[in-house]
C-alpha cells in the first residue's frame, strides 16, 4: 500500500519523527500516552500489514504484559496500598500505574521506530546529512538496512546449504550445531567483504568530497511547506502546554495530575492531530484515488 507521508520531502519526515519519539518518551501523561501508542501500532500496520500485526500481538503485547508487572514486584513506592506480599513488602497502586505507563510508551517508542525504518530510507538519511556528516551519515544507512538484509541473507545462506546437505536440520546435534556456525561464519564474511566494496564504491564517486554535486529527485513542494508551517504550530503549543505541565504527571508518592480544562484538551487534540497527520494524508489521498475511478 503506498504511503503518502512518505512521498514528502525528507526533512518532513525527519522532523515528524524526531519529534514524536521524543515526545512518546518522555510523556508519561494516560492521554498522550494513550493517543502516542493507538496511532503508532495503527500506522505501523498501514506501514508494514500483517507482519506489524504479528509482531504487536506476539512479542509487544507480552512484553508490555511483563514491563508492567515488573515495576510493582520491585518498587514498592506509593502511598496506596493494594496489598502485602509474602515478603512483607507492599503492592502500590502508584506502582502498578507507573509500570503500566512504562510499559506503554516502550511499545510506542518501538512501534515509531518500525515506522521510522518503513519511512525513512538511506537515500533520504544520505540526503539529509550527507553534506554535513558524510561518513556517519553513510554508516548510519548501512545499520539502518544491516537487521532487513542479514535476514534476507541468512535465508539465502540457509537455502543453499540445504541443497548440498548441510542445513541446521540435517545429522546430529553436532551436525546441526556445526552447519549453523558454518551459515552465521558465510554471513558474517559476506557483511564484511560488503561492507568494503561500498566503501571502495563510495569513494570511487567523491562521496564526502568538497564541491562533489549529487543528483536527487527530493523537492520542497508547496505541499511539504504548508505540512511543516502545520507541524510547527503543533509543536509550538506541545512545548506551551509541557511548560506549563500540562503534558506531565507525578506518580510518586501519589497520582497528581492537572486538572481537565479547555486548554488542556486543546493541547491533547493538538498532540493527536500531529502525530495523525500522516494518516490523514494517506486518507484524503485514498479519497482523491477513489474519486479519479469513479469520474473515470
């Protein structure tokens, strides 16, 4: 499914995602951690389909599960107390809520991420910063495709072994222990013979040269200009409303939270729209598709 956030401009993108996992991070308030997590999880699974929806039910969901009992078996700070263990220490509704929010925002964080990596292509990391910091920008590409590869890889590696009789299946334990040191020592000399012939490619071109052009097929469009003037009217009233704590919330030694007022809400909707922006363009893009079929 093509994503329309991803045909902005590349400093779009980088903006948007900068600033949201920063403020999914340290925005521990039940509202913003509800909307940050409920948009990541969806857009991650406009993103990436049936994989993101896999991958959020059998490995964050559990994950999310232990980080919350976790915090109330270890910490035992709070003024409400639920009940005694049987090694004398009490369980605290402080603890349990807190360890339920940590667990939250760990998921949103890695749920952004898995879109950042869906969005933010090397050509557009290379784009952004290949002029300022061409080197690391260039190593920051590569470990950005080094996880989606080596499984690309490892699977090559595996297939072929199988065809000659040496797979992680076949013989023994030590067969089987031996034939996947041999698959994981071919991937590895792979990586690194690799990782050479892009440098040697890289350099062949003038990469990092002062003065070297480069072609590049990213413009700031008018669509891009009025997305950016929106993004930082967004951020502009974020930033009010966590000077003035409405973004926060104190859970030790009690709950203390701000109360709900009409700039409060104001502020909340404003962190939903932000962070639903690329939705919403991927929904009116949908509706001008469908309205060209149907006049067609």
């Amino acid at each position: 499914m093509r994503d329309a956030f991803s045909s902005c401009h590349p400093f779009i993108n980088m903006f948007y995602f900068t600033a949201v996992i920063i403020f999914s991070m340290f925005f521990l308030h039940p509202a913003l951690l509800i909307i940050s997590l409920l948009v990541a999880v969806s857009y991650s699974i406009y993103l990436n389909g049936v994989k993101s929806v896999k991958f959020n039910f059998f490995m964050m969901l559990p994950t999310m599960i232990i980080a919350a009992i976790i915090n109330p078996t270890f910490s035992h700070a709070g003024v409400t107390i639920l009940y005694y263990i049987d090694d004398g220490n009490p369980i605290t509704l402080e603890s349990i809520l807190y360890g339920i929010a940590v667990a939250c925002m760990l998921v949103t964080v890695i749920n952004w991420f898995a879109c950042y990596n869906a969005v933010m292509t090397s050509d557009k990391f290379i784009y952004l910063f290949g002029r300022i910091l061409p080197s690391l920008s260039l190593i920051f590409s590569m470990v950005l495709r080094f996880v989606p590869r080596f499984k690309m890889r490892i699977k090559e590696i595996a297939e072929a072994q199988r065809c000659i009789g040496k797979s992680t299946s076949n013989g023994n334990v030590f067969h089987r222990v031996k034939n996947g040191l041999n698959i994981i020592s071919i991937l590895v000399t792979w990586a690194l013979e690799n990782g050479i012939e892009t440098a040697d490619s890289m350099k062949s071109r003038g990469y990092g040269l002062k003065g070297r052009t480069a072609f590049s097929i990213f413009k700031f469009e008018k669509r891009d200009r009025i997305i950016l003037v929106i993004f930082i009217v967004c951020t502009t009233i974020i930033l009010i409303g966590t000077y003035q704590g409405i973004t926060s919330i104190k859970y030790y030694p009690a709950i203390l939270i701000k109360p709900l007022t009409i700039w409060n809400l104001f502020v909340y909707f404003t962190y939903l729209l932000f962070l639903f922006t690329p939705m919403i363009l991927n929904i009116m893009e949908d509706l001008k598709w469908k309205s060209i079929k149907s006049n067609s």
